[in-house]
C-alpha cells in the first residue's frame, strides 16, 4: 500500500523538500516515488521519504 498520494509534499531523507508526481513499483516490488523539486525529479524509495509537517497561516 502507498504511503504518499500524488500531489502530496514531503521531505526526503537529505533535507529536500518536494511534491509528488508519480508512484511505482520496482521489478522485486518497492514502492519508488518520482519527488519533484524546482523542475527536477528525484526518485527515491518509499523508506527514503517522509511527510512534510504543514504550515498554517494566520488569517
């Protein structure tokens, strides 16, 4: 089961903080993630990522 949606934002395990835009299984079935960050795509393993804490902004 998919830990991340399309569209969600999350960090990777560097620091990186980008959006999701796809997610797929490898050959031997690990979930990878294709994590854009300004115009560029990381892929990276489920493991590898987590949900970014969001902000709320004062009305």
């Amino acid at each position: 089961m998919k830990k991340f949606a399309l569209g969600d934002v999350v960090n990777s395990d560097k620091g990186r903080r980008g959006v999701v835009r796809a997610a797929y299984l490898s050959k031997e079935g690990q979930q990878f993630y294709a994590v854009e960050k300004d115009g560029t795509m990381d892929y990276l393993e489920e493991d590898r990522l987590s949900p970014a804490p969001r902000v709320e902004l004062a009305a």
